[in-house]
C-alpha cells in the first residue's frame, strides 16, 4: 500500500497525476476491505463511492470546499483520505472514530449524517449562507438512490431552484438502500439510465459550446430550455431534475475515476444548482458483496480472502428481538387476514422479510420515508385493517407529526413498533433510540409499552392485534433476549397493568423494558452484600401508568428506583414523580436512565456502563440508598 501510505490528507493526493488515482482506489478498496473483515461496519455502501470519493477531493479543494454525505455509511473511505487513515481501524470503536461523519471529529466533516435524505437541505444551506458571506466556495451534497425517496430530498431540491446557489448534487444511484430499492423512483431512474444516447450528446454539445465560448454561465435560462428541448426530441420524456431547475448530467460510470475528475472540473465552476447521476455498484471490488448487497450492507467479520462471513452466534442462543418480531408478526397474520406491515425500507433489518416473503402482497415497503410510513398505516387502519408499521426507535423521530395528527389523534389502531430502542451500540448517537418513550408519553390516544422479554413482546403484539384500543406503540431493544425458548401461547394482557416480580422491603426499583434483566442482576448482588430485600416491579406499560401499582409502591416502601434504557427526562423516572406529586407522596425517587446528553458510539456493554446502566453500577446505587 505504498501510494495510500503517502497520503494523509487531500492535498497530498492532489499531487499525484490523474493516472495514479485507479491505483489509489485499488489501495483504498484492499484496505477497507481489510480493516472490515476484522472489525464490522458498514461495508457494501463505501466500497461503492471509493472512485466517487477520491475524485471529489481530488478535484475540489476540501475542507474549504464541502462534502456532505448522505447517511454516511458511504464515506469510510472519505475518513480514510482526510487524516484518519491511521485510527480508521479503531472505527466504531469505543473511544475511536465514528462510523459516520461528524464535524466534532474532523473539519473535512461538513455535517453530522445518520438519518437519511438530509445531504440536499444541509448543503444548500451552507451553500448559500457560504454566498451571503461573499465567500468562494464549492458546495457539494452526495446522495443515494434510496435517499431519493425521503420526501426532505424533495423539498430541497423545491427550494433549490428558488434561490441563488452554486450546489452540486451528486446523485450515487446503485439501485439500492440496504434493501432493494422500491417506487417510482427507483424505477424513474432506471429510465433515465436507458438514455444514454441523449445524455453523452448533451453533455458533449455543452462542452463544446462551453470552450467556444458560445454559452456562459449566465445563460442558465437558454441552457436549461435547450436541454429540455433536446431531451424530449430524443427520448419523449421530461426530466425530473431538470423540471425542478436543476441542471442535469449523466448518467456516468462512477467506477471511472478519470471520467468523473474531468466531469467535476467541467460542471464545477458552473452557476446554480446542478445535478450529476453516477451509476455504481454497491459492495464493488468485492464480489461476495456485489452478488448480496444487503447481507453484506453489515456483514460482521468475514475473511477477506474467501468472503465467508464468521457467525459467532450460538444456536441454542436467544432470538434476536427483530426475528421474534418477524415471526410472531408472519403467525398472528397467518389467523388474521386483516393484519398489514409496513416497512421504511428495512424489511430485512427489523425481520419483516419473513412475512414479505410468505405473504408479499401483505406487507408494504414504502422507501425511506417513515412519516409517510405512518400516516399510510393510519389510512390502513382507518378502513378497518390493522398495520404493525416498523420503525427503528431513532428513525420514529422523524415521523412525530404523523403520530400526534394522523394516528393518535384519530384514535386509530395503528401498531407502531419500535425496534432499536434505547442503546444500540456501534452506530452512535444518530441511532440511538433514547428519547422515544419521553416524546410519546405526552401524546393522548397513546399506549406505550416495552416487553421485558421474548415472550412479554409476543403477548404485546397479540394485544395490540385484538385489544382494539387505539394506536399502540411497542418498543424492544436490539439484540438479543434472555429466553431461548421463545415461543409461547400467547395471551391479551390488560392494558396498564404493571407485574410484581420480588417483593421487598424500603425499596422497590420500577423498571420497563429488557432492561429489567439488568435491574434483576443488581438487586442479587446488592443482596449478597447482605442488603435488605429489594423489591422489583415489571411496568410493561408507560402509558397508561399503573396506578394501582404505583400505590402500593408509594405507601409501601421508602425509597423508589426507575429504571429506564431511554432518558430520564419524561421517561418512566418523570411520570412515577409527576404521580407521586400529584398524590401528595413524600417518597424519595432516583431515577436512573441516560442522562440528558448525546451518547457516543460502542459495544452495548461498554455503552452501559459508560451510563452507569449496567448490573455492578446499579448495584452500587441500590447499596447506597439503604
């Protein structure tokens, strides 16, 4: 890896001749490929921008110039290229760089990006606030396929056209998110890829005018009408982007690292907001990952020399939660026809794969749009079916409006779960899903609930599907339970209805959720420290409160714990305080629960006790109080 070695940052690879980039991109594929297969990241999507990456800072000037990456699952080799070459194998890591970018870490990093369809929004504003400071800059947002479905895209690219902006979006169209992609759009780009013909004409008649000085870049008006004039007579479509004022070009081969540095010189300099479409392949260099994009989008470790991927799971361990969700959603849909799931493109990561591939016409991918996702699954229910739409915890954020207005409101039985609450480990604070149970609780027309096992979710679910009490939200970590047997005959519980599990004296730790485990753990150490008994109450429901429950509890013991795996700012903490004020007990309250900050990424063990969450920090807690 001699050449890679020599470049630290962006201005040593501007050095090189442009005919030493294709090894440069060799260099950065065997690397990351290498530094993967040892410890697990985001895999598939950045071997596919390598040569998009590496013609980016080539041509641009960077930071000064700024990339904004959608997602971020795409920019390992960005990190790599921009002074983290020497720390990218402790990516992910606790205490190591992030696997996404973050401005915190590094100057190259424009904009912090874990949730998708934001790179076109972020962009255009620091494109234009870079033109209100009369500064020099080039503005480049990078954006995949999948993105395109999220309706934010859209509305960037609306406003774009309305203001003065030099942005250049590039559009990586792989034909994939993690999962296939779906929708019209997908297929309008598949559309517009066939127009081959048309677009090397354009580009080349644009060119040539460009360099005899026929056009200029005030002719954005002539350009745009001429383009459109010469799509339609070649093709008999519009273009999209075009429609939207955008200049557009392409597609172009976003493997020809060459090609796309002549491209970036060409179109860079030009006045207002232009669009160029690549076509990649995700998991290029690395056939196992070209042939399975989505199995390998995450893979775990594997061998970097044969492909195979190194399963450390044993089986006789727990189901993960996501594939007791998927199987127990495929079981309760096989009895009632009315039950309909909805997915914002991840059927295969919260397991509803398994009911899409039974019963294809029963479940939705509705793309990357999750408040769309929830506000089709309240039209669903509005009609009598009951859909279990799947969000993961952190994504559900961006679809709050939809809950309150078009399901909560409504009081329609729309089964919102959420899967990858509270600490998810590697992914960082963008996934995290930590604030779930504060920002539903406030909502009327809500049921908010969290197993503390395999079973508890099963029973949940079963529920939800026949209790016929409104929009029911059901959350459960990621990872795996504590029950290898995990199929039961499953049961309607009453809603609101809290579980004894220990009794106790003086104190008594409220839990909810799988974290409940961990509660369990700390109460038998802090007893084998000869510590009076502890009691340990399941809450299964945050929403209704039980209040009989919290009764007992206030008038029996002195001191009350809650225990919480979200934050302790409107979570369970602040409801059993806001009852006990309101009933006028003088209980002492400690509420543990992720503290009112940004958690950093890590194992989910490390994570834990980085928030004094695990069994040894609680057990210390427990010891003190008594």
């Amino acid at each position: 890896m001699s050449m890679l070695d020599d470049i630290n940052y962006p201005e040593d690879l501007r050095k090189l001749s442009i005919s030493k980039l294709e090894t440069v991109c060799d260099e950065l594929r065997q690397y990351i490929i290498h530094v993967l297969a040892d410890n697990p990241g985001h895999f598939a999507s950045s071997l596919g921008t390598i040569e998009l990456t590496v013609a980016l800072h080539y041509v641009f000037n960077t930071p000064c110039d700024k990339i904004v990456w959608d997602v971020g699952h795409q920019s390992y080799s960005h990190k790599i290229l921009t002074g983290r070459q020497k720390v990218f194998q402790t990516l992910r890591k606790f205490k190591g760089i992030s696997g996404f970018p973050n401005p915190e870490e590094s100057e190259y990093d424009a904009f912090i990006a874990g949730h998708a369809s934001t790179s076109i929004s972020a962009a255009l504003g620091i494109s234009i606030a870079s033109m209100l400071k009369n500064e020099t800059k080039n503005v480049i947002a990078v954006i995949g396929d999948g993105s395109m479905t999220g309706g934010l895209a859209f509305e960037a690219l609306n406003n774009a056209s309305s203001h003065p902006n030099n942005l250049l979006i590039v559009l990586n169209d792989n034909n994939m998110a993690i999962d296939n992609n779906v929708g019209g759009i997908s297929q309008y780009l598949v559309d517009i890829t066939t127009s081959q013909t048309y677009n090397k004409l354009r580009y080349n008649i644009f060119r040539g005018m460009k360099k005899l000085h026929l056009i200029s870049d005030d002719s954005k008006g002539i350009i745009l009408r001429f383009n459109n004039s010469l799509k339609a007579l070649l093709t008999k479509q519009h273009n999209l982007f075009e429609g939207f004022s955008v200049r557009y070009f392409g597609p172009v081969d976003g493997h020809d690292v060459q090609g796309l540095v002549r491209i970036l010189n060409d179109i860079k300099d030009l006045k207002g907001p232009k669009l160029l479409h690549i076509r990649t392949v995700k998991g290029k260099g690395f056939k196992p990952a070209e042939q399975s994009a989505t199995v390998w989008h995450a893979p775990g470790k594997f061998d970097p020399m044969t492909g195979e991927r190194i399963i450390v799971r044993a089986l006789d361990e727990p189901q993960l939660y996501q594939h007791v969700f998927g199987y127990t959603l495929l079981e309760l849909a096989e009895q009632n026809d009315k039950i309909l799931g909805i997915t914002p493109a991840m059927p295969t990561g919260c397991s509803m794969n398994i009911m899409m591939k039974a019963m294809p016409d029963r479940v939705f991918d509705v793309g990357i749009a999750e408040a769309h996702a929830v506000t089709f699954s309240a039209g669903l229910a509005k009609e009598g079916m009951i859909p279990f739409c799947n969000i993961y915890s952190s994504f559900s954020q961006r679809a709050y409006d939809q809950i309150i207005h078009d399901a909560a409101l409504q009081k329609l039985n729309v089964v919102l779960c959420l899967d990858r609450a509270g600490l998810v480990g590697e992914d960082g604070p963008t996934h995290h899903g930590a604030f779930d149970l504060a920002f539903l609780r406030c909502i009327p027309n809500l049921i908010i609930s969290s197993p503390i096992n395999e079973h508890a979710l099963r029973n949940l679910m079963y529920t939800a599907t026949y209790s016929n009490a409104g929009t029911f939200v059901i959350r459960y970590p990621k990872g795996g339970g504590e029950l290898t047997d995990w199929r039961n005959e499953m049961e309607i519980l009453p809603i609101g209805k809290g579980k004894k599990l220990k009794d106790g004296e003086k104190i008594a730790v409220l839990s909810i959720g799988p974290i409940g485990y961990i509660a369990r753990k700390a109460i038998e150490l802090a007893e084998k420290e000869n510590v009076t008994p502890i009691a340990h109450y399941d809450m299964i429901f945050l929403k209704p409160v039980d209040e009989d429950l919290l009764h007992e509890v206030a008038r029996k013991y002195d001191v009350i714990v809650t225990l919480e795996n979200g934050v302790i700012k409107g979570g369970l903490g602040s409801a059993v305080l806001e009852f006990l004020a309101d009933n006028g007990y003088k209980n002492s309250v400690k509420r543990l629960g992720i503290q009112d900050t940004f958690v950093e990424h890590g194992s989910i063990p490390e994570l834990y006790k980085c928030c004094e969450l695990d069994a040894e920090s609680i057990k210390s807690v427990l010891c003190e109080l008594v």
